[in-house]
C-alpha cells in the first residue's frame, strides 16, 4: 500500500499551481509483530523513514527491502527519481 501511494504522490501535476518541482514521499514501515512495543514500533518505523530519505527519498523502507535497513528504489524514469 505504501509502494501504490508513494508512486499515486510521485505522478501528480502541480504545475498549474506554480509548483516547479515533483512533489515524492519517502515512508519507513514496520510490523506491529516485530515491534516489542508501541514505542519500538514507532522507533523503528522512524529508522526507516530516515534510510529511505538517506538512500534518495522517494522510497519505501522496510525490514523486507533487502540486505539490512535498506529500501527499494523509486522505478526509473518515475517523476521526483534523483
């Protein structure tokens, strides 16, 4: 759901409200059930965000997303890729 909101951010037109720049959104997800609490959760949900941000923004971040805390790449060519 975050990877289909990311690129719905990534694909809007702003340019007739003078918006030069592509609007992206980075997000760093976590599971609930890896989490030991409300606060982990959040924390590690956190760590993510802020590796998606480090690795070029407009990414999702998750435990899942490959070796470590990394995140998939936004797909090439897609408005906001850096």
């Amino acid at each position: 759901m975050a990877e289909k909101l990311r690129g719905l951010i990534a694909s809007i037109d702003l340019t007739r409200y003078g918006v030069e720049h592509p609007v992206t959104a980075s997000f760093g997800l976590q599971s609930i059930d890896r989490a030991r609490d409300i606060d982990d959760l959040v924390n590690q949900a956190d760590h993510y965000l802020y590796e998606a941000k480090r690795l070029g923004r407009n990414r999702v971040a998750t435990p899942d997303s490959g070796h470590g805390p990394t995140a998939k790449p936004a797909v090439a060519g897609a408005p906001g890729r850096r």
